[in-house]
C-alpha cells in the first residue's frame, strides 16, 4: 500500500509542453483572413493546426509510455480484488 504510483500529472514540464502545443495549433497569431500559402491542398493555417494534432498525439503516446505506470495500478487492482 506504501507505493506511490508513478503519474504524468506530477511532472510540470509536461504541462508546459501540452500548453505549447496547443497554443501553437490554434493560428491566433497568423494575419486575418490568410489562406496563402496552400500546403499540400490546404491553407497553411490548417496545415499548422494538423501537424500540431498529429504532434500532439505523439507526445501523448510519449508520455503515457514513459510516464505512466499502468502495471502498479494493475497490482493494485488485483490486490484489491482478493481481499474481497
């Protein structure tokens, strides 16, 4: 029962990252009514808001590997469920 489970929540940076990211995939800080240049058959403020997604997701997949530990919250549940 003495463990302490190992959660992203914890860590600060990631929270900062996660800000980044996302205040880099809202184009508030493009000109007005640009759509010019299209990359890759979209404005490029779209395009900014899809990679920024898709680097989203990697970080998150990132984080939930390296700093979530699901195994300890397995055990745990396994540990509760025999004292029943």
């Amino acid at each position: 029962m003495g463990k302490s489970f190992k959660e992203p929540i914890r860590f600060k940076w990631i929270w900062v990252v996660l800000a980044v990211i996302t205040l880099a995939g809202v184009p508030w800080y493009l000109p007005q009514g640009t759509i010019y240049p299209i990359i890759l058959g979209f404005p490029y403020w779209a395009f900014i808001s899809v990679v920024s997604t898709v680097v989203l997701a990697i970080f998150m997949n990132y984080v939930i590997n390296n700093y979530w530990d699901m195994e300890s919250l397995v055990e745990k549940d396994e540990e509760g469920g025999q004292n029943k």
